[in-house]
C-alpha cells in the first residue's frame, strides 16, 4: 500500500464544506484482497482499535464498520476509518471521510476531514503502518503511537483558549483563519475582519499592555480610581524590602514588578529571612521587586471582556497528608500530580506542581523539606492558591464587578483578567479589606472553560460578541466565478461594476491580483492562495474571485462561504484526463464547489442553457439567477414564471427580469466588448456578470456604466477577443485554448467580413490527444492558413508529438490549403504578419502562462500605425 500524493483541501472542495486531506493511495498487490480475505486481520484490527465500534459506515448504525470489515471491504475504505480514529484518539475528533476507487486500476482517494493539518497527516500515516501490522501480523503499539500523535496534537493544535474563540466565531457563521502555526487567527474577511492572539484582539493597546506588565504603575492608576490595593512600594535591595515590610506591616507579598504566571510571587511572609530571601528570588524574575500588604483570603480571578464581567473562579489549596513512610516529594507525586486534570498543556484545567522556589518555602515555613516524610495523618499545605478552577460567577457582588470592569477601563484593556484577594466574593471587598493585587493581559481562558468545581462559561462567546455585533458576520461581498471559458472576463467585469458602487474591490484572476486598481501580482492568480492574501487585506471592502479547476482540485477554495457564485459554462473537452477527472460529469462535481457554499442570503448566477450547469440550482442554499441569450429558453421561462429571476437578450436589449418585470439596461450593440454583437460568447460574459452584480445590489447606473466603458483591448480584458487594425489586416488576440472556445471564436468570426483567415495556434499542457485532434478538425474547417507552434506547451510531450496531432486534425481540412510548423510563438506571429495581406483576418493565441509577451511582440511588430488605435497596448497589468 503505497501513498503517492496527498492534497490538502484547505477550504471548500469537491469532497465537503470542510478542510480534508485526498490522498491518492496505490494498493498494490492488496488491489484483490478484501478485510474478509486476509487471515486474522479483522481480529486484529478491532481488537488494537475496539473504539472504531462507533464508525456507523454505510450501515448507518453503531458497529457498521466492524460488520463492513467482516463482509470484506477494501483497504481503501479501512485506511479511511483508521486515519479518522486516530485523529480522535490524538484530541481532534473528525467524523467525515470518503475512498473512491480512480479510473486506474488498485488506485484510490481516500479523503479525511482534519482539524490540522499536520496532524492528520501524521495519522494518515501512522494508519497505514498500522493496517499493514494487522495484516501481515507483525506487532504494533497502539499506545505508543496514539501517545505520539497526542503529543504533536498538543503541540501543532490551537490550545483550548483560542479553540473556543475559532468555534464560537465559526458557531455565528463568521469566518475563522490561522494565520501562522501558534494562536494568531483572523475572524472575518476584508475591511471587516478582527485578528485575535489567544485571549488578545486587535483592540487590545499595546500602551494597555505595558501598563499591565508593570504592577506598581497598575497599582497607581487603580489606587487613582478608587479601586482598593494593597499597600506597598518598590524595594531596591533585600535590606530595604524587609524595610518596607515594616513599613506596611507583615505578612507581606514580595512579587516582581512585571512577571507573569504568578512566578516569583511569595506570600504571607512574616520573617526577615523569608522576606529577603524571597526578594532574592525575585529579583529573577522581573525587572524590579515589590513588597506590599499580605491581604488574608482566597484569590479570585474575574474575566471582564468589552466592559462586562464574563466570568470569575477562585482557587483551592493544594495539600497533601503524610503516611509516615513516603517523603513530600513523592506524596506530591502520588496525591496531586497523578490526578488527571493536571498536565502540562494548556489543555489542563490543573497545572503540576512544581518544586520551585515559592513551593520549596511554603514547605520549609511548616518545618518540612521535600525530603522530609511526615508523620501518618499531617497536613502539609503545598500552595496557598492552587489554579483558580471553581467557578464562582453567579456569587459575584455587584461592587466587585464593578471595580472589576472599572479595573480593566483605567488600564485600557478590552480583555483582562482582574486577581482580587477577599474572604467572600459575594460581599464588597471594602467591606472584608478586600484588593485588587493584578490586571493582566491576555488572560488564560481554560479556568472558565473547564473549572474543576461548577459552571463553564461561554467566554468565547463573549470575546466574539464584543468583536462582532449581533448583525455582523465579519464577511465582506464576494463573488466568485467558475467555469471552463469566460471567467477571467467575468471577473473583470464584475470587479468593475463593483468599484463603480463605490467600493474598493479585491480581484484575482488569470491575469493577477489586484486591489483598488492597485496591482499587486501579475500572471495567473485565479487559485485560493491568493483569494486569501485579498482576504487578509484590511482594505478590501468587496471581493471578485476567479475560481479555476487546477486551484480547486489542488487545495480547494480560499474561502468558506461566498455572496454570489457564477458558473459560466462546462465544457465537454478542457482538462479531462487529469487528476482522475475524465468526464464532463466529474468535471461538474469541481466546478459546483462555489455553488455548494452560497450563503442563504446570496444568489447563485448559472447558465441555463447548459443541462450540467442548470441542475446545480438545486444546490444553492440561496436564490438562483439564470443566464442566456435566448429569453425563451424554457429553462428561463420557467424560472421568472415562478416570479424568480434572469438575464437575457430581447429585441437586441440585454434584459434583467424578475417575474414578469423586465428592465432594459442597453442594446447589445452599445456594448463596446460584444463588438456591436457580433461576439456572442462575450454577449454571454455581459449577461453572467449582470446577473452577479444585481446579486450583489449593484445599481443599474453602475452597472452601465461599466458595459458602455469597459472595452475590448488589452487594458480591460486582455487576450480576449482583442480586436485592432495593422495596414489593413484585422487582427484577433484571443486565447481560445480548448476545443469550445476555439468553437466560439470560430462562431464569432463569422461575423467578420473577411474572406481570408490565418491563425497562429498551439494547445498547453494537460489535453487529450483526441482534444488536439478534435482542434486540429475545428482549424482545418475554420482557416485557410494554420501557424503551429509548441515550444511554451509541449512540456509535457516529446518534440513535435503535438503539431503531428494537430496535423492529423487538419488532414481532412475543408477549408485549410497551408500548414506551417514553425519552431517559437514569436517566429510565428512574425511569420504571420510577414504573410498576411490586406484584407486577412489573422487570429493570434496568446501564449498559455502570460498575455503580456505576445502583446508586447504585435506591439513591436505592428509599428506606430496599430499603437495610434489606444489602448489596445496598454500593459495589462495597469489595470
């Protein structure tokens, strides 16, 4: 069994909503050999994984699986289960997976939903040594694997704090990003996104952060509010902290001015020896020491977020009582830190105990070391204040958590954890002496999540709702198109209607990313990498993505839910073949994945002229809108029947209908990038990005305003069906590179009056031999002379396979007397404009990877005449 590739689907896919990973795995010589046919596997297998008895499978009940394994499955289908059990066994439980045998003999999919990434890779893994253990009987540690994924779990995994914020944020439908491998996640999208640091925002202020680092200029800021301190001061040396002690009085605290976690903090100190010997360790620890007032009672820790109290715990002692045979150290081990709460991860509601300075004190004051062993029956406190995990939030006093918030307002922290010392939490703590000792940044969340005694409390929620108002979702507009042709005009097109309304539009497409008429990356960027750098731009207030099949099939889309979809069009003949996707039925299931994440409130935009793409109406959560060019199409009558809407063209008008209502926007021959028309697929792009821009409430101003001002040339949509003069010969840039658009570009050009035509041509990477054959027969029929060239496509065949298939095309040719195989796409055009006379229509197919060196070789070639025609040359990426 030998694992040839994984694909990690970050977002939306062909799979599922969700993140999973595809892995491609070879079978082998287990290609023939179901679970029912393998000596003792079945046994094996359930009795090192008995947990798998809650996989319902296909059965649809508890123990489905197992009864799967004993009817004979496919290993396939067992790597799925078993990658899947071990992500949940490690932390992560998952539920959704998927193996489905290719077109390739013994070759599977197997597909896992994960939580990260790298984790389920490591199960994936781990899964298949363990299947090949059970099969061939050789031993295998459950255990001890299971130990190692948890470990990388706790390790690469978001802790429980941030988890808890991701999932309340997800619980609202906003969307959740990581944005690096600790706790740094980007809540919503655009102009409307929050960034969260575990239990820190992006309005959390730094200045607010400093104040909190330093406790005695906290203190002075609280004690100016009226919030009760503890009495006290800096101290310069262990002399004068033990001054200072005398000062206010003992017991006392000594603490660092400006650790954290509690760390070389000591309490109730009374002695001249403890009290220096505690401001030596503390001076460890932070950049200064504090000596102050002890105040008697039981720490509490209150959560206030957006100047609300969320939640409080207060903490317990932690002690131990001796037998009279085992020391403290051991009775430690045995009576506190084997409790399983405790651990060492954040995932722990208890931390260990540690044998550090504060600890080892705290022994000694009670006449013990952590050598000693006490007698039978002895309490030996260990920590005075052990974690703050009992839930105390419903006994709060009103006062308390009013200081509380008030706290957290004079420091300027949106979230803070407020330490308070009383007696009683439910009574004032001026009236019991009671403080607030801290206000910290960035508060740790688990106490509230999972206290050991009482409530949890919903403070993810809180941090959420203080982010997001209860009618936000952090998302901004965002359409994204898909299709085999017309995407990348589409998306222009859509992406300008979008800015006239007065927004600035993040846009990515074959041609670059681009954002506010800024371009940011040129050449083809239509995949979910960069849809989620225009995503993280906080500038972005709408977004336009071009969504390719390569993109999806390789990591899936770069966001989870969108506004608008549109889908252009399926064609029968453009990348089969690849990736295990060899029928336009297969190629359905890729281009429906921006259908299947419409939100409720937006609109899929399909054409209904197309059986493949029209039956994904079913599949939008949201409204429909379909597309064509014939009103009457029964597909369309139908739908605006049912008072439902569509775009069309009637009595030459492009028109918007909801029911019965029609609105006419324009004649079609006003429409600059139809060419008075005759360009009926570019009549289709109009309508598709139409129908897009009512979804998005685009007014119809605006949306005019772009069909009358966007043009054919290489500044608004470069190699598409570009259109200039040269000494009298027409000249057509256009990058038809499959079999259907070459049969639209034909369709088109009969619309020209030209009675000789000339093409330079060639196929990119991925085709089919009976696609270049298909488009050799389409040439031969279309053109009476064809200029071949492979040398930027034939990378993946040999030198001059793919000018013999495009000849066997052309050996039938109607139309075609002269065939040309010249070595480079710059030798050709040259060749063809040293050729052409005037009266030719000569086609130019820009090469595949970047439009910008095939303009810039007509520039040269074509001289001050063509360059006189405008913006015809202007670089594509200026826009």
């Amino acid at each position: 069994m030998h694992i040839r590739k994984i694909l990690a689907l970050r977002g939306p896919n062909i799979w599922s909503r969700y993140p999973v990973l595809e892995a491609w795995v070879d079978l082998q010589d287990l290609k023939d050999s179901p679970s029912n046919s393998l000596p003792g596997f079945n046994d094996r297998l359930m009795a090192w994984m008995p947990s798998m008895i809650e996989h319902r499978c296909s059965i649809g009940e508890r123990g489905g699986f197992f009864q799967r394994l004993r009817d004979g499955t496919w290993p396939g289908h067992i790597l799925e289960h078993v990658a899947i059990e071990l992500q949940t066994l490690a932390g992560t439980p998952v539920g959704f997976g998927k193996a489905r045998e290719t077109s390739e003999e013994g070759v599977y999919k197997v597909v896992m939903r994960y939580r990260d990434e790298q984790l389920a890779r490591a199960a994936l893994f781990t899964a298949r040594e363990l299947i090949l253990a059970a099969i061939y009987d050789r031993p295998f540690d459950v255990q001890a694997e299971v130990a190692k994924l948890q470990e990388l779990g706790d390790r690469v995994c978001l802790g429980p704090s941030t988890a808890a914020i991701v999932k309340a944020a997800e619980d609202r439908w906003i969307p959740a990003r990581r944005l690096n491998s600790g706790s740094l996640v980007q809540l919503g999208h655009g102009a409307k996104q929050h960034r969260i640091w575990t239990a820190e925002t992006d309005r959390t202020s730094a200045i607010a952060e400093s104040i909190a680092q330093d406790k005695e200029l906290t203190k002075t800021m609280l004690r100016a509010g009226g919030i009760p301190v503890p009495e006290g001061r800096l101290v310069s040396d262990a002399a004068d902290a033990w001054a200072a002690a005398q000062e206010v009085g003992v017991p006392v605290v000594v603490k660092p001015r400006d650790a954290n976690h509690a760390r070389g903090v000591f309490t109730n100190l009374t002695t001249r020896s403890q009290i220096e010997s505690a401001f030596n360790f503390a001076c460890n620890e932070g950049s200064g020491v504090i000596v102050e007032r002890f105040a008697p009672g039981n720490e509490h820790r209150l959560l206030v977020v957006g100047n609300q109290l969320i939640a409080a715990t207060c903490g317990e002692a932690a002690s131990i009582v001796g037998d009279g045979v085992r020391t403290v150290r051991q009775l430690v081990m045995e009576q506190l830190n084997s409790d399983p709460r405790r651990g060492e991860s954040e995932a722990f509601p208890l931390s260990l105990i540690e044998f550090d300075a504060m600890t080892i004190m705290q022994i000694e004051r009670q006449g013990y070391t952590i050598e000693s062993i006490p007698p039978a029956g002895v309490s030996i406190l260990v920590q005075r204040n052990d974690n703050l995990s009992i839930d105390v939030t419903d006994s709060v006093h009103p006062t308390n958590a009013a200081h509380a918030v008030l706290a957290a307002q004079l420091v300027g922290l949106d979230i803070a954890g407020l330490d308070l010392v009383v007696e009683d939490i439910s009574r004032p703590m001026e009236d019991q002496g009671g403080v607030v000792v801290e206000v910290n940044a960035g508060p740790g969340l688990l106490m509230h999540l999972h206290p050991s005694v009482g409530q949890p409390r919903p403070v993810g929620e809180a941090i959420v709702n203080s982010l997001f108002a209860p009618d936000q979702d952090g998302r901004i507009p965002l359409a994204c198109i898909t299709g085999t042709n017309g995407k990348t005009v589409v998306t222009r097109l859509l992406s300008d209607m979008v800015r006239r309304a007065g927004n600035v539009v993040g846009t990515v497409c074959t041609d670059g990313i681009f954002v506010g008429g800024r371009t940011i990356e040129v050449g083809d960027c239509s995949g979910p990498r960069s849809a989620r750098k225009v995503l993280l731009n906080p500038q972005v207030e709408a977004a336009v993505f071009e969504a390719g099949r390569g993109g999806i099939l390789r990591e899936g889309l770069g966001f989870d839910r969108c506004q608008v979809a549109v889908v252009t069009n399926i064609a029968e003949a453009d990348h089969l073949g690849l990736a295990y996707i060899d029928t336009p039925e297969q190629m359905y299931t890729v281009k429906r994945s921006p259908v299947d994440v419409v939100l409720p409130t937006g609109t899929a935009v399909l054409k209904a002229d197309e059986p493949l793409v029209a039956q994904m109406a079913s599949l939008s959560a949201g409204a429909v809108t379909f597309f064509a060019i014939d009103g009457e199409h029964p597909v369309i009558r139908e739908h605006c029947a049912a008072g439902k809407r569509a775009v069309f063209v009637r009595d030459g008008n492009v028109v918007a209908a909801e029911g019965a209502v029609e609105t006419k926007l324009m004649p079609v021959v006003e429409i600059p990038l139809t060419i008075g028309g005759r360009v009926p697929f570019q009549v289709e792009n109009v309508l598709a990005a139409v129908g897009a821009a009512w979804a998005m409430q685009i007014p119809w101003e605006n949306i005019t305003a772009t069909l009358t001002a966007f043009l054919p040339d290489m500044r608004d949509c470069p190699g598409r069906f570009n259109v200039l003069s040269v000494r009298g010969v027409t000249v057509v840039i256009d990058d038809s590179h499959n079999v259907p658009a070459l049969a639209a570009l034909c369709h088109a050009l009969d619309n020209f009056p030209n009675e000789r035509r000339s093409i330079v041509y060639s196929a990119g990477d991925g085709r089919r031999n009976v696609d270049i054959i298909r488009q050799g027969e389409q040439l031969g029929a279309a053109f009476d002379k064809v200029m071949l060239y492979e040398d930027f496509a034939a990378s993946d065949r040999p030198a001059g396979e793919l000018v013999s298939l495009f000849r066997q095309g052309l050996a039938g040719a109607r139309r075609t007397t002269e065939i040309v195989a010249i070595p480079s796409h710059r030798q050709a055009i040259e060749a063809a404009f040293q050729t052409a006379v005037a009266g030719e229509l000569l086609v130019i197919q820009p090469e595949d990877e970047d439009i910008q060196p095939t303009l810039d070789i007509v520039r040269a070639l074509a001289g001050p005449e063509a360059a006189a025609a405008g913006s015809c040359f202007q670089s594509a990426a200026t826009h």
